[in-house]
C-alpha cells in the first residue's frame, strides 16, 4: 500500500483525504514528456517540409492524435487522492437509526434473455438485505423490456425474502446476494436455503423458456392472475405502464416478525410513436414514482447484475452526503464497479482499472470522478437541480403538494405513480434536459455526471477495502469489445454536442475536469493512431521502406524515451492499483485490440448515423455464459464464439499483415548487413503486434474447439491482408 500525506484529521471526522505523494514527480513527468513530444511533432514537420509525402503526413496524424489525447489524460495524474470514511462516528452525528435518511435504491433491467431474471433477483435481495432500518428501505425494479417472467421472478422473490433476510442476519453473511452466496459458502440451515432458492430459481427459468407463467405457478391466483392477464397483446415496444408493489413495509414482515423494506416493480409506459430514451429515461421514470411513492433524499443506482457485497455501504456513503461541509454541493458519492469470475490474467481486462479507479482518484482531487451508472448514491435534490444545506427529501419536481402519506397501494397513489411512468410525462417539461438522468448519448451516466459538474456540483470517489458491490464482466471477446463500442458512440456523442467539454466544460466546470471529460469524450479518436501504427510500419517493412531514425540517429534515442516512458508510467499506474504485471500485459493488449475494432466501429457508426445511414440501435450487453464458454475463459483462452463479427476480421487481419511483414523483415536483417539498424523500429512495432497476437494465431490455426476463429473470418483475413499488401506494393515501390 501507498504512502500517503495528509494531516492528521479532527477527531469527529466523517471521512479524510489525502493526496498522493506521487502527484509532483506525475507533473515533473508530464513536462519532461511534453518537450519530448514537442521536438517529435519538430522533427515531423521539418521532415515534412524537406520532402512532403503522404506516408509522412499518415505518421504526423497519428502522433499528433496521439499528443492530443496524451495532453488530455495528464490531469487524472496531476492530484490524484485517496479517501478514507469513518462510518462508525456517523451514528454520533445522525443520533438514532431511526433519523437516519431514507433510502431508495433503483435497480434496471431491459432483456429477460440477455439479462436473466434471477441474476436482477439477487441483485435486489442483496441491497434488500442492507444493514439498514427496513422501514427506510425502498427498492425499485425497473423492467424495461415489459416481461411477465420478470414480474413473476420478482414475486417469487418477495416470499424468499422472509426467510433470506433473517438468515443473512442471522449467519452474520456479508455477500448478501444468493446467487454468489450459495456458489461459494456452506453454513447451518444452507441446505434448507439452498434448497428453497433453486425451488425458486426452476420455477422461474422454466417460465423464461416457455416465454410466459403457467397459472399453476402462481400461489394467490386471485389477484396474480388478474396482473398478467394485461400482459395479453403486449410487445416490448408498446404497453401501458404497470406498478406493482409487491412488498411494504408498514405490512409485511419476515419469520421473524421485523419489517421488510419496500419492493416495487416498475415496467413504465411504452409507445412506438414516443421516445423512450433508453436507460437514462427508465431512470427517469423511477425518479418521478418514486418521488410519488416514497420519496427518499438517498437514491442508491444499481445495474441489474452489480450485487451488495458489503451491506455497510450506505453507512459509507452517507459519510458525505450528511457532512455539513459538503451537503450542499455533493450530487453523488461513486463507488467503483469491481467485477467478481475473473480469470487469473484478465484476459479482456474487464477490470477496467484506469476508468474504474485510477482516474476516478484523479478526477476527485478537481471536483470528483465520473458517474459510471451504476454503484452510486445520488442526492435526490441533486436531480431536480436543488440546491441547499440539508438532505431534505425532495417532492415531485411538477408538483408542489406533499408526499402521499399511508399505504403504497392507495389508489390515489397508484394513479400518480402511473401518470409519472407513462409516456407524455415527459412532454414540455425539463426531463432530460436540467432535470434527473439526461438525454442526448447512450451513456447516460457519462453525460449526467458531466452536466452535474458543469451546473456546480461535486462528486466523491469512495473505495474502501472490501469492494463494496461485485458483478460480472463480459465473457467472450465479442461482448466486450461490443460494449465498448457503444460506449465510443455515445462519447462521441457528446464531444459534438453544445456541451463539449473542451468548450463548455472547460468554462462550466473546470480546466481539470474539463480536460478529464474531454479525454472520454474523445476515446473514439484512438483508432486513428491505432489503424495507422498497426498498418503502415508493417507494410512499409515488407517493403523496405524506412519509416523512422535508424538505432545510429540521435533521433532514434527520442522515440525510445518516449515509448518506454509511457509503458513504464501506465505499468507503475497499474501496480500501485493493485494490478498485476500479468494483467498488466493482458490490459495493454485489450487497449491494442479496442484501437482495431470498438473504437473504429465506433466511429464509423456514429459518422453514420450522423450523415442520415441507418446502423444498429442500442444493444444490452449479454450477462449469459455458456458452460462450455466459461470453461475456456476460465482457462484463459480467447473465445471467438463461433461468430462471424466484423471486429474478427479487422483483428485477423491485423495479425496476418505484422506477422507476415515481421518474418519476412527478420529473414532480411538475417541476410543483409545494417538492415537491422536501419529497420530496428519497424521491426519492433511489428514484432510486439505479433506478441500481442499470440492468442489470434491460435484461435485462427491451432484450435479445433468451439471458442476457436470462425474459418471464414480467418479466410476473409488473409485475403484482406494480401490485398493490403498489394497496395503496400504500388505505395512504396512506384
């Protein structure tokens, strides 16, 4: 663990920070590699003006894509912090439990088949089983693909949850979700609650595969019947809001006579002719019921398969919510997404550790990090745009009239909740625009928490030792690099936008934050720099054309620097956040791989869509894992899924253009005297391509399994390969 300097905090403290001693060697750093990086772009243009060619100005843009974007990332390094909470003193501020805030926690999901329900069910047992005071408790589902299975998925759970909570308490659990409890943990009564979870979890997969309940699965036919006889006529696109509450706590009690907290499904109002907004306006849809319905100053964003793993977490967070010091200007407190079965190398470097944590310590020491949509404890008044000094609740933001006092399922009740979950709520108001989750990118925690910044309000990075929430990341190459394509075009999204935080969020927020923002919202321009260095060293190679400073050239002695630099500092970023070197190598590669693929999809689709040609929609990303497909990842190997995708061939033939051009550079330096000096640079960029394409040339001509390269993307890429090298040909010998 890090050193860190700090003075020595006050007694009463709720919580310290301290910053990290390394932040002044980071700025000493960061101006040495700026000259380094200013003679380079020197050098590039006095080449360039001793003989212009169009190879020479390909290189210039992509180091100087590569300037703009390195230039963009220094303010993550410049006061990096790390925060400490003591949420053992809170109770001597707040007094009694009973004063301690309400509590509504937003749980979405939108695909039954990519999403399953008994993963969204756990999820929600786990937040349910907070320890917190169950009367100030509120969980909202939001079901957004309008699904009967789901619905019926999450009865079932209100029952299991008489019996689950009282045993979490009981056994002193800490990983309160079932589905990660029973997989890894045996105590008394485990048998018994076992048994009753999979009881409940056959009931619900098999109504999945049916796509619809069987009467004879539901226990109080009377009313549940009656509930999904509206599901007739429905489609995922077109229905009418449902509400449902199907726990209360002023009513229902466990075994053990104590109160359990609210469960309420949400499936808001669709309709074909009105825009729905994604996830940013089901998030929406539950600000408002829930304001309606309980109206709780704490809202607690969870995505549908990131369950508690440490039932304190509230305590945590409310360590700075209720500072005085900070109530008034703190919208969100950001806890990062840790994610639980990865393997041993982090093959598709799901852990995503600089967006996740390194930069989020970056951001907070200028005004806080980025709100990643999920693991997030907002300030309700923060949505609405209210300032103040207390964490009072928030009533609808339409309205003036109280909060609904009574029962949940009142009538007067019910018909608010569906008025604010249904279609034209929306309509001539400031939803999206000023008021809660905004429109305008598909990342809409991105963008909230950008606009938040810029309206005033910080953020707070809290990352205790034991990770607060798990979840899963994307098992099969095709997923991961999927989802970061979406999140490419949604960045993008932004960087066009009137908001652009090199404009606006310089101006709005600040230099720093501004910057940090801008570097996210320009990801996509990787590819640039990425598709050219993947492509011309190699091809120029092959072709004996000397694209940089021979070893003799002093020149030669910058481009070292600035090469081993920038690898040494983000493996030293990487190690100090708990990394390995192993995971380290596999990160990096993932990097190269998203330059080749998500990010250039990404960018052409948003071009796309952008000049009026229709591409693919909003995806979910898929949290199902075939067995066998977990047993290759658990071993570490690459799994192409047996898919044709179009990402595959640009990686194909990526490996196929560095491998040929690098054993055939090799064979040359072997045979003619000073190729090697000459071509040194050529050949080490191709040959850590090759390196880092070991697990492609596999999965293209060793593996017979099911995980292995399709054999028509492997064809495709040597075909693609050969007709790059044609053009190599005509480009560098005529």
């Amino acid at each position: 663990m890090t050193t860190l300097s700090a003075t020595k905090p006050k007694p009463s403290a709720l919580h310290t920070l301290k910053v990290d001693p390394l932040a002044r060697f980071n700025r000493v750093h960061s101006l040495l590699y700026s000259l380094g990086i200013l003679a380079l772009l020197y050098r590039h243009c006095t080449s360039f003006l001793a003989s212009p060619s169009f190879l020479s100005l390909l290189l210039f843009l992509a180091d100087l894509v590569l300037a703009f974007m390195w230039g963009l990332v220094q303010p993550f390094r410049w006061r990096s912090v790390r925060r400490r909470e003591f949420p053992e003193r809170l109770m001597d501020t707040v007094g009694r439990r009973e004063d301690l805030p309400a509590l509504d926690v937003f749980i979405c999901t939108a695909d039954p088949h990519k999403e399953p329900p008994m993963s969204v069910v756990s999820t929600a047992l786990s937040v349910m089983a907070f320890d917190y005071p169950t009367d100030r408790l509120s969980v909202y589902v939001s079901d957004d693909g309008g699904s009967e299975v789901t619905l019926f998925a999450f009865m079932e759970a209100a029952m299991f949850a008489r019996y689950w909570l009282p045993f979490c308490r009981e056994n002193g659990v800490q990983e309160r979700s079932p589905e990660a409890y029973f997989s890894s943990n045996m105590c008394e009564n485990y048998d018994k609650m076992k048994m009753m979870y999979q009881a409940m979890k056959e009931k619900v997969e098999n109504a999945l595969q049916r796509g619809h309940v069987a009467g004879n699965d539901l226990i109080a036919a009377s009313e549940e019947l009656e509930i999904f006889k509206k599901w007739k006529g429905f489609t995922r696109r077109d229905h009418p809001s449902i509400i449902q509450v199907l726990l209360e706590s002023s009513k229902d009690a466990d075994i053990m006579g104590d109160a359990l907290p609210n469960l309420i499904y949400v499936s808001r109002e669709k309709n074909i002719t009105s825009p729905h907004h994604f996830k940013a306006g089901a998030l929406n849809a539950l600000v408002r019921v829930s304001s309606i319905m309980t109206n709780a100053p704490v809202v607690l964003t969870l995505d549908c398969d990131m369950y508690s793993n440490d039932p304190k977490s509230p305590f945590r967070a409310l360590c700075y919510l209720l500072d005085p010091a900070m109530a008034s200007k703190l919208a969100y407190v950001q806890f990062p997404q840790h994610f639980e079965g990865l393997n041993e190398g982090d093959i598709y470097g799901g852990e995503i550790k600089r967006l996740f944590r390194t930069n989020a310590r970056g951001m907070d020491g200028f005004g806080g990090p980025n709100y990643v949509g999920s693991n997030c404890f907002f300030s309700r008044r923060a949505l609405g745009g209210i300032r103040s000094s207390a964490l009072a609740p928030l009533d609808s933001h339409e309205s003036k009239e109280p909060r609904p006092c009574g029962s949940l399922r009142l009538d007067s009740v019910m018909k608010r909740a569906h008025e604010a979950a249904g279609c034209d709520y929306e309509v001539g108001t400031k939803w999206g625009s000023t008021i809660g989750f905004r429109y305008g990118s598909l990342v809409e925690d991105f963008y909230t928490g950008y606009r938040l910044h810029c309206e005033g309000w910080v953020s707070v990075f809290c990352d205790p030792e034991r990770p607060a929430f798990s979840g899963d990341a994307p098992k099969n190459l095709n997923d991961a690099l999927g989802q970061v394509k979406r999140w490419c075009i949604g960045l993008l999204e932004v960087a066009i936008s009137k908001h652009n935080p090199l404009t606006f969020g310089i101006r709005k927020a600040s230099l720093p934050l501004g910057l940090c923002y801008g570097y996210y919202a320009y990801w996509g321009s990787w590819c640039i720099p990425s598709t050219i260095y993947a492509f011309l060293p190699p091809l120029a190679l092959i072709n004996q054309k000397r694209l940089f400073p021979e070893v003799s050239d002093p020149w030669f002695y910058l481009y070292a620097y600035l090469f081993l630099a920038a690898y040494s500092t983000d493996l030293v970023d990487f190690l100090r956040a708990e990394g390995t070197i192993h995971r380290w190598w596999n990160d990096q590669r993932m990097w190269m791989v998203r330059g080749v693929t998500s990010f250039p999809f990404g960018t052409t689709q948003f071009v796309l869509n952008h000049v009026g040609i229709s591409t693919p929609g909003f995806n979910v990303t898929s949290k199902v894992t075939e067995e066998e497909q977990s047993e290759r990842y658990d071993k570490g190997m690459f799994d192409f899924g047996g898919v044709a995708s179009p990402f595959f061939v640009g990686l194909g033939t990526v490996a196929i253009v560095n491998l040929s051009s690098f054993l055939m550079g090799i064979a040359r330096a072997a045979r003619i005297e000073g190729v090697f000096d000459e071509m040194f640079v050529q050949l080490f960029l191709s040959g850590f391509v090759v390196a880092n394409c070991l697990p492609i040339y596999e999965a293209m001509f060793l593996r017979k399994d099911a995980g292995k390269m399709p054999g028509n993307v492997t064809l495709i890429s040597i075909l693609v390969a050969g007709f790059l090298h044609l053009i190599g040909y005509f480009m560098f010998t005529i």
